[in-house]
C-alpha cells in the first residue's frame, strides 16, 4: 500500500474530515462544491467561445411499423475533432460523440440494437427509462465484443452473478410508458463505466407526448440539448483518465482519483466552450450533466455594453419531465447524471450581446461552459404557460415501508477473510451502500409492485443517488423542505456532505432485478451501487 493511500485511507476513514487533505483533494478547497480530484490536460486549452455548438445527429429508425421504430446502433471507436487541430480518439455511439440522438413518442416503443465493435464488453443503460429488467442494461448484462470468444470477456467472474453475457449485439426493447422527458442513454458495465462514459458511450434520448407539445414551448433550432462533461486531454489530444490499467484489468482508478475526476475542459456536446449564435427570443434548453464526478452551479451572465448583468432560467421540466408549473431560478445547480429543462429569453438583452453560460462551482478553466451570442431579432415568442404538466402526488403516509440506504465510504468487512477483495486494487476500502459493496448476489431492497416506500439516503460527502426503473419524489432534505432542484419526478438526488433526504418511489409495470447507486462514476465503479428486486 502506497503512502499516499494509506493517507487517504486516514482521512477518509474517519467519515468525519471532510476537508483537510494534504495533496488529497477529496473536496475542492473554497465553496467544496464537489467530491473529486483536478486531472490536468497536458496541452494548452483552446480559447473559450471558438468552436460552434455541434448539435447531436437525430439517429433515423432503421425500421418503423404500425407499433415500434427500431434503431441500430453501433458503439465503434472513431477519430473526432474535439481540440481544435487535433484528434481524439473516442469510444461512440456510431462512432459519435455525444451518440445520436434518439427522439422518441410517449407510449410508442423503441426497440434498439446496440451492437458491441469495441474491445471491450458494454451495457448499455437508457437513463430515466421505465424499462424491463432485461432490457435495463443491468451491469453484468455484458455484450462482449462482436467476435470475441464466450470465456474471454475479461469480466468472466460476473457470469455467476446471473448476470446474461452475449456476444455481438443486444437488443433492448422501451416500453415508454412513460411522461415526456430528456433522458440519457450511456454505458454501464460493471466497474468500467466511469472510463466508458469519459471516452464517449453517452447520447440523448427524447421522449416527447401530447401534455408537452400542447404547451407550445419553443421547438426546431430553439430546442438545444446541451450535454455538459468535462474531460482532460493528454499532449497529443487523447482522452486522459487515470485508469489503472489500459485493458480495465485491473478496472479501478488510481487511488489519488478514487473520488472522483474532474477535469479541466469543459464539453458541450462534445466540443470545448462552444458559442452558439441565437436570435432575440426564447430557446427551450436541455441541460443535462453527463460528467463523471463534477457539479456545475449554471448562471447566465449576460456583456453587454452596461457590463455584465444575469439572466434567469424559467425551468419548466426536470430528470422526470414536466413541473407543474415553471420555476424561475437565477441558477441551476446539477450534480452527475441530473437534467433541467428550461426556457431563456435572449429577448432581455440587445443584439450584440454574448451570454456566456457560467458556471459557479468552477475555478478557472471550468468556471465557464459555454456562450449564445445575440445576433439577430426573433419572433416575439408566447410566454411559458402558468400551469405546465399534472404531477401526480406520490402520498408517504401510504407508504408501507421506510428504508434507510448510508452512502458513505468504509472498510469492505469481506476484504479480511478474502471475500470481495481485491481485484479492483482498491484495498480494503470502497464507496459502499450501507456497508456493503456492490455485489450482483444481494438485494439491499426488494418492494412489491404499485407499493409506496419512503427511501431516506444519508451520505458522508457528496452523493448523487440514482434509483433505476422508476421515478420518485423528493420529500424532505435534511428534515426541511426539498431543496430548490428537488421539485417534480426525479430519478438522481444530489445530495452533499452530511446530507440526509427523503423520496417517496413507486416501482410499476416490471418486476425484476434492477440497481440504485451513486452516479458520481468513480464511486458507482468502485462498488457504491446496490440491487433491488422488484416482485
Ligand atoms: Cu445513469 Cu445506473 O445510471
Ligand atoms: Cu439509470
Ligand atoms: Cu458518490
């Protein structure tokens, strides 16, 4: 054991001492705003605002009947443009980055063949989706490379964990039954996913529906998702991730990253501080932070001649669709994997003017996402309706059970007797959900079907929880009310250190086998992630 694990292991084994680190960043020193350490690209960065927008690809059914659209899709490496002058290498959805875009119809079913050209095996998970177990991307569910051999998945252990390991292809069927909303489809293989979202395995996936189309909220070129990541770049402008190991065996990162990594670019849709020119009027967009560990606090700040003044969001939707009504915000804070919708009117400031996208949780280099430079009038828009979308009210006092999940960082009790060690390389402590370390065989929860439960999750630093399946709402932070990111249907809670928060969930439609973790990766990776079977 190196020293400077053993220093991590002391910091961070009191649960306690959040701050204090001696070259450790568990926490970013100053406002704290996130669990991670600070990988610095090894070129210089490219200047802020340069490179225009990219705007993901919307991916065509390679079929559509009276009931589905099937797609296919192919996760390949390719060669993209991302620093301007250079080559990254990225691991795409069609070879893309971000993948394409799938749009699709509330009740109409989508199926997808995701086929596996890579080196290494996948799972692929659609994110917010209310999908059957065995289309859900479990993270044993592994699609080996095509034309690898069956016993040389280079994960053999997790066929015992019941997870179904294929060769070549898998198809996954979306029931989508379920409200409009921006989800996201990404990859998640069991102790691998911080490194195959990082290099690319991440696209949108739009639901849409009556309720939303009926609000007349803006459309076409005024829609934007907006998939914000950051990554370090090494000298030739390669994806830099502190793997251990380059063939993921072992998987794991190195220790001095173990709690995240942060890095010093930041990505809208695949390309650096993009700018993006709009007209004086309203753009509906869909933010969604696709980063492996940062948080970002967004703020719009509008230069104009009179100096610099902010510009508000009006949120109307969140990671489960619509609110109820739309919620005026200053900013906009999402931890990994959450999504806001909202509706800026570039109609507030004068032609001419740049409104960069800030973010306030960063320092230097990241302190800024992107730019919209005002360059033309636009069609005086319709406001945001008052009323928005029905949010049915989940009822706690029906609930039929409480259950408590402590997503906090402890010594693995397997680890002495050999049990659960230590293939990772992690040693002998892990991110864990109630004292347990992610294992395939056991079920922190197993509700019934159509039950009410109140789930509470406790941390020790800061945790963004996601519960697969379905979505939830928040009813507590701490014993006060939800926090202003809380309203409407979630599916991942961004919790901070110390934090304790209450969600009421419903599990409908699909029994089966499913996962609730962490999605700050570095820590669903090493092991803070937990089944619950659904009967
Ligand atoms: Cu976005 Cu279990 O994942
Ligand atoms: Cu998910
Ligand atoms: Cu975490």
């Amino acid at each position: 054991m190196s020293v400077s694990r053993r220093s991590f292991l002391r910091l961070a084994g009191g649960l306690g001492l959040v701050g204090a680190t001696a070259g450790l960043h568990l926490v970013d020193l100053g406002p704290r705003p996130q669990t991670g350490s600070l990988l610095r690209s090894g070129r210089p960065l490219p200047r802020p605002f340069a490179v225009p927008l990219p705007v993901p690809a919307v991916a065509r059914p390679a079929e559509s009947t009276g009931d589905v659209d099937r797609y296919e899709i192919v996760q390949r490496e390719a060669d993209a443009e991302i620093l301007p002058g250079t080559t990254t290498r990225v691991w795409g959805y069609d070879g893309t980055f971000p993948g394409p875009t799938i749009r699709a119809r509330r009740g109409r079913p989508v199926e997808v063949r995701f086929r596996n050209e890579l080196a290494v095996p996948t799972a692929v998970h659609l994110h917010g989706g209310h999908t059957p177990a065995d289309s859900d991307g479990y993270p044993t569910d592994l699609v080996l490379p095509a034309g690898a051999r069956a016993g040389r998945a280079g994960h053999g252990e997790h066929r015992d964990h019941g997870g179904e390991v294929v060769t070549g292809r898998r198809d996954h069927r979306y029931p989508l039954d379920q409200r409009a909303a921006t989800l996201w489809y990404h990859d998640h293989a069991m102790d691998v996913t911080g490194p195959h979202v990082y290099r690319g395995l991440a696209g949108f996936f739009l639901v849409g529906d009556d309720e939303d189309d009926a609000l007349g909220l803006p459309g076409d070129e005024r829609e934007l998702p907006l998939m914000i990541a950051d990554r370090a770049f090494d000298g030739d402008g390669a994806f830099l991730y502190p793997a251990l190991s380059p063939d993921e065996r072992p998987p794991g990162v190195e220790e001095r990253f173990m709690a995240g990594v942060l890095g010093d670019v930041v990505l809208v849709n695949g390309a650096p501080w993009p700018g993006h020119e709009v007209a004086r009027t309203t753009y509906r967009l869909r933010l969604l932070n696709a980063s492996n560990a940062r948080r970002y606090e967004l703020a719009l700040e509008a230069d104009g001649d009179a100096g610099t003044r902010p510009l508000a969001f009006s949120q109307v939707g969140t990671d489960g669709g619509l609110l109820e009504a739309p919620r005026r915000r200053a900013t906009v804070t999402l931890a990994p994997a959450e999504r806001a919708d909202v509706v800026v009117d570039f109609a507030a400031v004068p032609t001419g003017t740049r409104v960069v996208l800030a973010n306030r949780l960063g320092r230097g280099s990241t302190a800024r996402v992107m730019a919209f430079d005002v360059v033309r009038d636009g069609l005086d828009d319709a406001a945001v309706p008052e009323r928005l979308g029905e949010v049915e009210r989940l009822d706690p006092t029906e609930a039929v059970t409480t259950r408590t999940f402590a997503f906090q960082l402890q010594r693995d009790p397997g680890a002495e007797s050999g049990v659960g060690a230590d293939d990772t390389g992690l040693g002998p402590h892990r991110w864990m959900v109630s004292g347990r370390p992610f294992s395939p065989d056991h079920d922190h929860a197993t509700p019934r079907l159509g039950d009410v439960e109140v789930w509470r999750f406790l941390t020790d630093l800061h945790h963004p929880v996601h519960v697969h399946l379905d979505h939830f709402q928040v009813l507590a932070r701490n014993g006060r009310d939800p926090g202003p990111g809380d309203h409407g249907w979630k599916d991942t809670v961004d919790l901070l250190p110390g934090e304790t928060c209450e969600v009421a969930v419903r599990f409908t439609d699909h029994a089966g086998r499913y996962v609730f973790h962490c999605h700050n990766l570095e820590h669903e990776d090493m092991a803070m992630m937990a089944n619950f079977s659904v009967s």
